[in-house]
C-alpha cells in the first residue's frame, strides 16, 4: 500500500486508547510481512476487559543491535461532532483526522521507508506499541519483557522533524479527601472534605513553588512545573461534602527524583488530616512516576538527525517512550512529522510534504544503522 493510502487506512481505524487497538495491528502486520519481515505480538487485556497488543516486526538477524523505529498506535479521544475524525481527508496539502498527526504519520513513513531499504546486516526493527497516551504501558510491557535491544532508535512523534535528545518525566497522584456528610445548615454534624481540599491548596501553591527552584535552561518553561487538571466532590449543594478527589501532575527535570514532589505532598496531606482531630482521612494514590530521559547532544543518533532534517536538537517538556528505549539499551531519539501542537485537538492534522520527507530521513536511517 502507498503512503497516503496506508496512512488514511490507519486513521480511519477508531483506536482511542479506550478502545482495542488489534485492527491497526492487523493492517500494519500485513503491510510488514509484505515487506518481509517477521513478526510477533505482545498481547494483554487492560483494567476495563479490553485486548491491547504491540506488534515487533523484524528483518534481519535475530541478535542485539540495529535499528527500531518505534510508533504508537493508540490515540486520545476526538469530539463526536468532528465529523472528519477518522477521515483522512486531504485538504491543502495536509491529511486530517485524529491521530495523523500522533502517530500514524511516522507509522505509515517508517513502513513506507522500510519497504524501500534494502535489508542490512543488522536487524531493523519496527515497533507498534499500545497505550502510548495513557502511560506509555505497551513500551513498558517491553521494556519488562526484556527481548528488545536495539543499538539505536528513533521514537515518533510529531516533532516537526525537529530531533527531540530530551524530555521532562511525567508523574501523577490522585488525592482522595474523605470527610462526614451531613445536612448543611448544621455544619457542626459533618467535615466538608471540599472545604479540607480548600486548605490543601496553600500547601500545593508552596510545592510548586518548592519545585521551580532548580532550573535547567535546556527547557521551557526551565523548571519542574505542576498541575492540577482534574477535581470532583459533593452530592448537593445543601450536604456536607463527604468526599472530594483530585489529580495532581508534575513533571520533573533530568536529574530530579519523581518521587520528590510526591513526598512532599504526602507530607501535607498528613498535616491536613492530623490538623482535622480525625474528621478527616486523605489517602493519595500514585498515578504514575516517570523519570525524564536524555540522550546526549553528541550522540550518534542526534547528529545523524540534525545532519539529515537541517534542525538542531531540541527537548521537549512533554513526555514520550523515550525512557523506555533508553532502558532497553538504545541510544535513541524522538523524530517525527507534524506538529505536537496540532495533536489532541479538533481538526488534527499533518502536512504531507513532512510526512513525505519523513519517508526519505528515516529510509537514510536504516541505511545508516542497519547496512
């Protein structure tokens, strides 16, 4: 299949991470043994019941080293109302739907390039990973698996063809504040969790504030940022909350423990309950807690990709497999057409001269790592 056909096959096919994304391994799979390579699956059913699955696609010799071009399959959810979501309409030059952009450009680019190499003396590899958007646990499943050692690697996402050497880790806590309920015109027969929440905030602001001492100029915004995106409590507006909840993000530096800010805010949360006589209990329930990642500036991987799209190496503060290809031992990169800022939007989109041009990068890469 061409490129902008293999691409619009993919983004037709629906794979919200809530959704099973064994359809899109079925078409890259048949574009992959086409193209002569030999495959597997890594296959598990997640929380909700659903089946996900990664797909390892090799050429070559079964042995350490090569290439791996890495892409994830799954993507955030799109508006009902965008009627052209799983189009992959060409309008002016660029193809719409949801994930064009994230990923399925660099998925279709890299299969279009590795269909048009020949086949070296060390392996290629081509990755498809579930559950990118939610934690990044396909790559972590083989990460723990342990069967994966590429001597480099190139991740994708829509960087512009930009090399991306380094990014920020990514945590996340969800903060539950349990309290009594009771009528509200008697505040003394209950514990409003939501107004205990109201005091937390304080000692959050000062967490934050705690965590941008530290800089790191290679990043913008150059410090430890946080968040919180979500918050929920209360049954009525005339009862005493008897529970709130909310999530707590940050994103840590190169070089920072992620468990710092989590400490931190165990700490107050503690202080609040002790403080409340025992009215109140808050129980703070990890998310997640990824490190940053970093490839050096003079690594072999980042030169070959500054040499190729004419762009200096950059970081990004947003969070990627990186990590997990580091640990598998690769030295790797993120790279990828689009642009990050066109991802997890109404109206999502590529240009197809990048994607195109991708084709052409990535096809040199193999020639490079894998001849």
């Amino acid at each position: 299949m061409d490129l902008v056909p293999l691409l619009r096959s993919l983004v037709a096919l629906d794979t919200t991470s809530a959704r099973t994304n064994l359809p899109a391994l079925d078409l890259l799979e048949r574009e992959a043994h086409a193209a002569g390579f030999v495959t597997r699956r890594q296959r598990w059913t997640d929380a909700a019941g659903v089946e996900k699955g990664n797909l390892v696609c090799r050429r070559g010799p079964d042995v350490p080293g090569g290439l791996a071009l890495v892409g994830h399959t799954d993507c955030v959810p799109f508006d009902p109302e965008w009627k052209e979501a799983l189009s992959g309409e060409v309008v002016d030059g660029r193809l719409v739907g949801r994930g064009s952009a994230d990923t399925k450009a660099f998925l279709a680019a890299a299969l279009t390039a590795a269909r048009a190499a020949r086949p070296g003396r060390l392996p290629l590899t081509l990755v498809f990973t579930a559950d990118e958007e939610i934690g990044c646990l396909g790559a972590k499943k083989l990460l723990a698996e342990g069967a994966l050692h590429p001597a480099h690697a190139i991740v994708g996402e829509p960087t512009r063809l930009t090399p991306i050497r380094a990014h920020k880790g990514y945590c996340a806590v969800e903060v539950v504040v349990s309290g009594i309920e009771g009528h509200s015109a008697y505040p003394e027969v209950g514990a409003s969790a939501i107004h205990h929440v109201g005091r937390l905030w304080p000692e959050l602001e000062a967490i934050g504030a705690d965590l941008t001492r530290e800089t790191d100029q290679a990043f913008s915004p150059p410090y430890t940022t946080w968040n919180v995106g979500v918050i929920r409590g209360g049954k009525a507006r005339n009862i005493i909350a008897g529970e709130c909840r909310f999530t707590f993000e940050w994103r840590p530096l190169p070089g920072h423990d992620p468990r710092r800010a989590l400490r931190l805010l165990e700490d107050a949360c503690a202080r609040l309950a002790a403080a409340s006589g025992g009215k109140v209990a808050v129980k703070v329930i990890p998310l997640r807690t990824d490190a940053a990642a970093v490839t050096p500036p003079g690594a072999e991987i980042v030169r070959f990709l500054e040499a190729e799209s004419g762009n200096e190496a950059a970081t990004v503060p947003f969070g990627t497999e990186l990590p997990e290809l580091i640990g598998m031992g690769a030295e790797a990169c993120v790279f990828g057409p689009g642009d990050i800022r066109e991802a997890h939007r109404t109206g999502e989109s590529v240009p197809l001269d990048q994607v195109e041009r991708a084709v052409t990068i990535l096809g040199n890469a193999i020639a490079r790592f894998c001849a």
